[in-house]
C-alpha cells in the first residue's frame, strides 16, 4: 500500500472520527495525560492537587498499561487509551487537560471538550505556529499542496486549539497567544503546577490532615518510579557526595521528523562526542561531586551510551526532575527553557553550548527577545571549560558572579511575574464555574 493512500485513510479516520466525537454529551470531569505516555509535568502535579482536593473528577488516560496499573495500585483512577472505560470517558469528559497536545489523552476524541493545555516549557525556542525553521516548519507551515496534505493527515493534533493555557507572566502569555493562534484572554496568569507542588505540599512540613499527608507521601515516589529522593541520598552517603549537579541538555530537534534508526547510533550521539565522559567521571569522584544526566524523552537513548560512569548517574528514565530540583547544587543546560524554573531555586546555572552554530542553523531559532536576555550563568562551549568550573566550584559554592546574580534576579522577574498567583486555585476555579 502507498504511502499516499495511507495517509488518505489517516486523515479521513481522523477527522470523521473528531468530527462524530463531539455529539457526544460531557459531564463535569476531567481527562489527563502527559506526552510520551508519562506520569509527569504539570499535568502530573494538577492531579495529584485535584486528587486531595476533590475539586473535580479526575481520571488519568495513558498508553502504558504498567504505568496505568500501577496508578490504579495507588488509589487513582486510571485507564489505558483505547480500553472501553478509556474511550468513554475520553468521549464523555468535560475538560481535556495536557502537557503537550490532546493526543497525551485521546487525539480523536477531543472535539466538544473544554481543552486545557499546560505546556511543558517556557517560550525561549521558538514553539508550534512561531517556527520559522528547521525540520518542524513544514508541520506548520506546509508550502506545497502535498505537504498540506502530508501535515493534515500526519499532524492533525498540533493544529488544535487548546481553550486555555496558562502563563506565568505577561511576556510568555503574549508569546503563547501567538504560537498557538489564540487569545491572549484565554491564558490564565499565574505559575506552573510543576514549580508550585511542592511548595503547596512541602514534603517536610506536617501539616494538614491525614489525607493530606498521605497525598504527598504518594507524591514523593514520584510514581511510578521509587524514591526518587531516597535514591539520591543514599547516593549521597555512599559517594560522600557534597555537591548534586543536574546536567538537562535540551532536544536537538533536527531529529524529530527522522524515522532511520541508523541516525540514533552511538556514533552520532552528541554528547559523547562532545564530553569526554572517562575524564569527567574522575574529576566528578575526586570533587566529591553527583551529576545526574537527564536527557529529552526524544533522545532518551542516548543516554545508554553513558551509564557505567562513576559518580554519574543516567535520569532520563525518570518521570520527572521536580522532586529533587530544590536539592540540586547546579543545573547544566544549554538551550534548554528549563533554566527558567530552576531560576526559583538555589541552583547556579551554567549553559554547555557545545554545538552552538550547528544548533542554531539546524533546529528551531529562539524568539528575538531571547537574545537581549541577560545570562543566567557562565556560557562555556568547550568541555575543559566545564570541567575546570565543576573543579572550581567543589572547592567554593559561591562562584557565582555578582553579575550573574543581578540578571537572575531580572529573569525571574520577566517570567515568573504572576507566580504570587496560586495556580491551584485558579485551576479550580475554572473547572467549578
């Protein structure tokens, strides 16, 4: 069978299937997903909110039947996609509330549904109708007549308009507006779920009711994974590690359109190529220092490459790095938005932009804002560069720069504007009215 009339069977099973989808009648309830067929982001932690509030029925909808089970092991309501219950409630649901895009919970099901999204970053690369390059703008920005088609029938949940979005500040709600071809009186200001759990359900404090305590004690395994927490400690002890050190490349997106498993090979993988781990793992030993490697789910595997190191660990298995952001010494990234949230911590940052021309011209540019922003952290393109501040800083914590500093204290400013705004209650407050 062509590939042209795959994708013609695709496209009309999709839409007729959306189309017929939205007769169906909606009670007050609420479906929940995440990408990748996760437990994780701010979905995750909305949940886990509405599980101890009770504001609102929530169910959670996922392709993995492990992760699904284990949900249900833990007192949630939880449904694989295209079981029976899965499918009705995906029908039936009031809201769709997402990370990325309505296929975290039902693609073809969504229509009639008042649909959340919560992204799961911070608009600093260019994002859905804003890209100007790279793979990705074809999916928006079709040209011909047969990548129209091509982009209709393969790329039918990216062109959804959520209902609301939320945003932490007057700028990112002006750049989600765009990117998502809606208005900027549909975003809700204030923080993200993911950066206000844990400060709503300090993991330390004991306060509140038995119900309450039991909330955040499932909350901690951080499920369906153990202890994400303990793990760490006992590592800690173990290695006498002083230091916990967070290394969170972002997606080198130039892959995302390619299917050639030959293209995932070690040979390729940037970052053994760019770091030479042997020698950061002794420096990591003899600095008494934790680094936690912690790849984009699209690149997860590339992690594997690097696992037998001392005193480096690979994460990217892990749901999520929200638990243990508050413990972390320092962040490494490069590109990457989630610089963003971790300017609400203690963490110095540092960004590794070993790659930086060919990123720039091979995968999506940033806003033009980005690039009067000021830094956050020192910007180092070669490893010997890293490795002599990760030296540096086993030796003295507080290398940060009085510059470096001010511009955290400016960028927390600009993103984080409306973070005063408990998002709990203004998600509550939406799906009550």
């Amino acid at each position: 069978m062509s590939q042209f009339i795959v994708n013609c069977i695709r496209y009309i099973v999709t839409q007729s299937l959306y189309f017929i989808g939205g007769f169906c009648p909606r009670s007050r309830k609420a479906v929940m997903g995440c990408y990748k067929n996760k437990f994780a982001d701010n979905s995750k932690y909305l949940f886990l909110h509405w599980q101890q509030a009770l504001t609102i029925r929530a169910i959670w909808i996922s392709g993995d039947k492990v992760l699904v089970n284990q949900l249900v092991e833990q007192g949630y309501e939880a449904y694989t996609r295209w079981s029976f219950k899965g499918i009705y409630h995906a029908l039936t649901a009031k809201y769709y509330v997402y990370n990325s895009y309505i296929g975290d919970i039902n693609q073809y099901f969504a229509r009639g549904a008042i649909k959340i999204n919560l992204w799961h970053g911070s608009p600093l690369k260019r994002i859905e109708f804003d890209i100007n390059n790279g793979p990705l703008f074809k999916v928006y920005h079709p040209q011909t007549l047969h990548d129209k088609f091509i982009s209709a029938a393969q790329y039918h949940q990216q062109k959804v308009r959520p209902d609301h979005m939320i945003a932490p500040s007057d700028l990112v709600a002006r750049l989600f507006a765009g990117a998502f071809r809606i208005s900027e009186q549909q975003m809700i200001l204030t923080g993200n779920p993911r950066t206000d759990y844990y400060q709503a359900y300090n993991k330390s404090n004991n306060q509140g009711n038995n119900q309450g305590k039991n909330q955040i004690q499932k909350s901690q395994q951080n499920i369906p994974l153990p202890d994400q927490q303990s793990l760490i400690d006992e590592l800690k002890l173990i290695n006498n590690v002083k230091q916990v050190i967070l290394y969170a490349p972002s997606w080198r997106d130039s892959s995302a359109l390619t299917t050639d498993s030959s293209n995932k090979a070690a040979s390729a993988n940037p970052y053994v190529n760019a770091i030479d781990f042997t020698a950061l793992s002794a420096s990591l030993v003899d600095n008494n220092q934790l680094l936690l490697f912690r790849l984009h789910p699209n690149e997860a595997h590339l992690a594997n490459d690097i696992q037998h190191f001392p005193n480096i660990i690979n994460i990217s298995d892990w749901q999520d790095t929200y638990e243990i952001i508050n413990d972390v010494d320092l962040l490494i990234t490069d590109y990457s938005s989630l610089y963003i949230d971790m300017l609400q911590t203690k963490a110095d940052i540092v960004f590794f932009q070993f790659d930086q021309q060919a990123y720039q011209s091979d995968s999506r540019q940033c806003y033009p804002y980005a690039d009067d922003l000021p830094m956050a952290g020192e910007v180092f393109t070669e490893f010997a560069q890293l490795n002599l501040y990760l030296s540096n800083l086993s030796q003295n914590t507080n290398i940060s720069s009085l510059t470096n500093k001010k511009n955290r204290t400016e960028l927390a400013q600009l993103y984080w504007q409306y973070q005063h705004n408990d998002c709990f209650k203004q998600l509550d407050k939406l799906v009550s009215a």
